[in-house]
C-alpha cells in the first residue's frame, strides 16, 4: 500500500453521471470550472440510458423544463434517435430515446465541455474538514485515488457523499423508512403495434386506468393513438388476475406498467418489482437482483400468451442497472414538501421547475399512490446541503420528503437541478466564494441566458393542447391495490444464508 495516494485537483466535482450528475458536470464545464466527473458503471446516463424521460410539460402542456435537458432532447431528435414530445394528461409529456444513442451523446456533451472522466470509479469515503466537504476518496482499477475540490456535487442518487461525510440525510416514508420500489426495466421485441393498439382500443382491457373513467378523455386519447408514437400504460388489472389465478404470475404486480417506445416494435416494461428494498445495503441489493431475475422469464412468457400484439415478442434487452426510485436523500437548507408541489410554490431562489404528479410506488404494496401537482419551483436551498460547506446535491438525493420526491425524480426535473447545481458551483468556484454566498441574481440571470427554466417564461396555458389531449381533474380519487401485500412478497435477504452478512 502506497504511503500516499495519488491526487487529483478540481475546482468542481461531479460523482455521479445520471440524469442529475450529467447536466451538473456539462454546466460546470460551460461556465468555466475546471470539472471532474467520477461515475461507478462503464457508461454515462444513469438510470436515464433506460428510460423514456416523461414530464417535461405541465398538466397545462406547457413547456416547463427547458435549457441544456432540452438541449440534450434536440441532439437525440438531429439523429433521428428519439420520438417528438407526446403530450400525455397524466405524465404531461412523454419522449422516448434510443438509450445507446443517448450514451453516445452524453459522451459528446461532457467532452464538448472540457469535463474530466473517471469511469467505473467508485466513492469510498468523503474527506471533511471541519464543516467542509473538501473532495472524496475513489477505488478503481489503479487503487485508491485521492480527490480534492473547492465543491463537489453528490449525484450518486444514493447520497454516497454525503452519508460518508456525515452529513445528515433521510430516507423513506416517515412510518417505517421504507422507499418505493424498485424496477429492472426490459425491453421487450418483436411486438405487433397494430394488435397491440388494437388491444389498448378495447374497453374491457383498461389499458390506461388514469383516462379510462372520464369519456371525454378516452374519446380523445382513442382518437390519437393510431398516430402516438410513444404509448403509456397502466392497467390491464384483469388479464394479470387471470394469469395469477393459472398459476403464471408470481410477481407482486397487478398492473401491467410499461411504455410502447417509438421504435415500432419495442416495448419497454417496468413491471419487476421488490418490496421491501434496503437500496444502501448491498444484501439486499444482491437479493433484489436475484428476485427480479427470476421475475422477468415470468414477465416475458405472461406478456407472449396474455397480451394483445406481444404473440411474436421477445426479450430485446435487461437494464444494466437496477432501477432505484429512492433512496437517502441529504438534507439541505431547505426540504421541499409535497404542499410546494400542490400549490405550484414559486421561490425566490428558484433555479429550476417540475411538475411530473407524486407518483409513489408503492413501498410494500401493488400498484401506485398519486397526487397531482401544479407547475412547482425548485429552490436553490434544497440543493445546498445542510451544516456543511462545499457540498451541493441533485436528482434523486435532493432535499425533499418521500413524497415530494416521488416528483422531483423524473429525469427531466433532475436534468433541470444538474444544471442549475453545476452553473452555481462553477460561478461559485469561479468567485472561490461558497454557494451560499452568490448573489442569486447573478445565477438567475446566468441560468436564463443559458436557457434554463425556473417560473421567468413559462407562459400562459396552451389552449390548443389542451382541448387536443384533454385534462384529467386536479382531484382524482384514490389508485385502488393493496397498500400492503402479503409478507411472501416482501424482501426476505436478512433470512438468505448467501446474501445475509456473515455474523
Ligand atoms: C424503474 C424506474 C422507472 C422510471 N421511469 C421513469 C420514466 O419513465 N421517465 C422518467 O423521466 N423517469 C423515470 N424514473 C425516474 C428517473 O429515471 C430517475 O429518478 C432519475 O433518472 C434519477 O437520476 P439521478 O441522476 O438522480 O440518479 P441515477 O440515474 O441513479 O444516477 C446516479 C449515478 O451515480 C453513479 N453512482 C452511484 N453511486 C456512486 C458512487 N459511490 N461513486 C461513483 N458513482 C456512483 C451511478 O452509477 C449512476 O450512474 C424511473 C425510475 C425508476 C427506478
């Protein structure tokens, strides 16, 4: 063991390249800051490489996420790699993206930016000094690294930094500390869209319980999808209770959840499910991994013999990672609360916006909780992370409670957070000032000359959208499913004699 490890100088550092960690580091790198990028996994994205990114609009189909997310939209778009944006009454808008062309563009854009990379680089501790953050340790493949930065921005989703830091964070519901639960997503191919479309046309399916009791809606939506090139489901409760009852789905699911993608004959499900998930504690990790593997032949086979247009499909490709909808998240100068959301509150120092609805899956139970929101702002202070200096936050590991995040997380609300996080520490940095001491009209203005949206141009409602696609009423009533589902469904790792840590 070397007496010293090697170091590394930054002026900004990223951990973490997902949605959050990779708009941070390009902003970063924009505004001038020497930026360091530091990520786990063998490419750039996160979570955002296998996903459509849904909620850049707000239930009025106004543009509410804008600047360098829908920058990165305009790349994917120039190379054919993505579809248009499909206004939905749920999710506000949907855009579906080829995730390999992602990866490649997110490359192109931190490169562009002058930012540093270390790949399948992990964060092993944080180095303090006093009340501050003054850089990380990292493992990889060359050892122990040390690296110091004037600031350093924890998007690892997990709060790594933090938590090694010792500052304070939360994680999960209040009642029992349980997060939602979590999802490897997968592709299926092969899919016939005329049938599947056709099965979606057919009432007794309920492919979309959200529009399914308001005729209005269904009436519109049944009148665009022929054309949609991006389809969201949520229903199909009937066809997944008659396979349970033969005996052929052994998943705690009772819904079919799932995106019919703009390539025609891919679908993407989101229907693997744990409950009971402890995302920071790798046992736990390991079991959900080995649940979820068993879940997906069930999934593929239940999709071949139960669901219209899927006759022919078959397994196109399993998520290179675990799909965590939550876990810590570090407490800031500021918690954004779901009443923010509610009431559409805008902030002095809001920096960027959201307006996707409390979407909760259920942490040990089927199907979801939901709640609509207002476009909402997002505050600088809940990007700040609390007691400490140096430190700042964005994406899933932002202040906020378990609900309010259950908002926050779509990918582009954590697009916008990066970008404002990484023009305020290059600004800082720039300054060598802390981010608490910037004058929050000077971001402000830096962020809206770079295009970004916190509340300045968000414009009046479009009329036109919403008489095309309709509203759904700010007030729906309750998601039925079990809140809690039978205990045989829960996480068990503690019990598992290869996954349970040694005594
Ligand atoms: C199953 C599922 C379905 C979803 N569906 C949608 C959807 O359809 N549309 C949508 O918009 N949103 C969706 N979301 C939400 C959204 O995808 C995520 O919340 C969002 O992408 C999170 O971005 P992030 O940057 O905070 O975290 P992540 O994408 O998790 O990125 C964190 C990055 O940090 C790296 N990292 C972690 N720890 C360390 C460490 N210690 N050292 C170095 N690197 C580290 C990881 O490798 C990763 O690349 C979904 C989420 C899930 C889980």
């Amino acid at each position: 063991m070397p007496a010293t490890l090697s170091t590394f100088r930054t002026q900004v550092l990223v951990i973490g390249s997902g949605a959050a960690g990779l708009t941070a580091a390009v902003a970063a790198g924009r505004n001038g800051a020497d930026t360091l990028l530091v990520e786990n996994a063998g490419f750039l994205g996160g979570i955002s490489a296998t996903l459509p990114w849904l909620g850049f609009h707000d239930r009025d189909y106004r543009m509410i996420v804008k600047g360098l997310p829908l920058e990165c939209c305009q790349r994917l778009q120039a190379e054919g790699a993505s579809s248009a944006f499909e206004l939905d009454p749920k999710c506000g808008s949907a855009f579906s993206v080829n995730s390999h062309w992602w990866k490649i563009i997110a490359m192109q854009l931190v490169r562009e930016a002058g930012v540093r990379l270390m790949m399948h680089t992990q964060v092993v501790e944080t180095l303090r000094e006093g009340d501050r953050i003054t850089g990380v340790i990292v493992e990889n493949k060359s050892g122990r690294q040390r690296i110091e930065a004037d600031i350093t921005l924890d998007c690892s989703g997990d709060g790594d930094v933090a938590a090694r830091g010792g500052v304070a964070w939360e994680k999960g519901r209040t009642s029992d500390g349980l997060v939602q639960a979590p999802t490897l997503v997968f592709k299926l191919a092969g899919v016939d869209r005329v049938g599947f479309i056709a099965g979606c046309k057919n009432p007794a399916i309920k492919y979309r319980e959200w529009i399914a009791p308001y005729p209005d809606l269904w009436e519109k939506m049944m009148q665009r999808i022929d054309r949609m090139n991006v389809i969201i489901c949520g229903g199909y409760a009937t066809l997944i209770e008659h396979a349970r009852a033969a005996g052929e789905f052994a998943v705690p699911q009772t819904r079919i959840v799932g995106v019919k993608l703009h390539q025609p004959d891919e679908f993407l499900v989101v229907m693997t499910r744990v409950l009971g998930l402890d995302p920071t504690n790798t046992a736990s990790v390991t079991d959900a991994y080995t649940r979820i593997y068993e879940q997906i032949p069930i999934l593929a086979r239940f999709f071949r013999k139960w669901v219209p247009g899927f006759e022919q499909s078959y397994l196109g490709e399993i998520a290179p990672m675990l799909g965590v909808r939550e876990s810590r998240r570090i407490l800031g100068d500021y918690v954004l609360t779901a009443e923010d959301l509610v009431e559409g509150r805008v902030f002095d120092d809001a920096v960027s916006m959201g307006a996707y609805h409390i979407d909760i899956h259920r942490p040990s139970g089927t199907w979801v909780d939901s709640h609509n929101v207002r476009a909402y702002t997002i505050p600088l202070r809940s990007l700040i992370a609390r007691d400490v200096d140096g430190l700042l936050m964005a994406g899933k590991c932002l202040s906020a409670s378990h609900e309010a995040v259950a908002s926050t997380r779509v990918i582009p609300i954590c697009m916008g957070q990066g970008q404002a996080i990484g023009t305020a520490a290059a600004l800082a940095a720039k300054r060598k000032i802390s981010v608490r001491d910037l004058s929050i009209a000077t971001l402000q203005d830096t962020l809206a000359a770079q295009g970004a949206e916190f509340g300045r141009t968000v414009g009046e409602p479009n009329w036109e959208a919403i008489e095309e696609v309709g509203q759904l009423p700010f007030e729906e009533p309750p998601t039925t499913g079990d809140k809690d589902a039978p205990s045989s469904m829960r996480n068990a790792w503690v019990a598992d004699p290869v996954t349970a840590p040694e005594k």
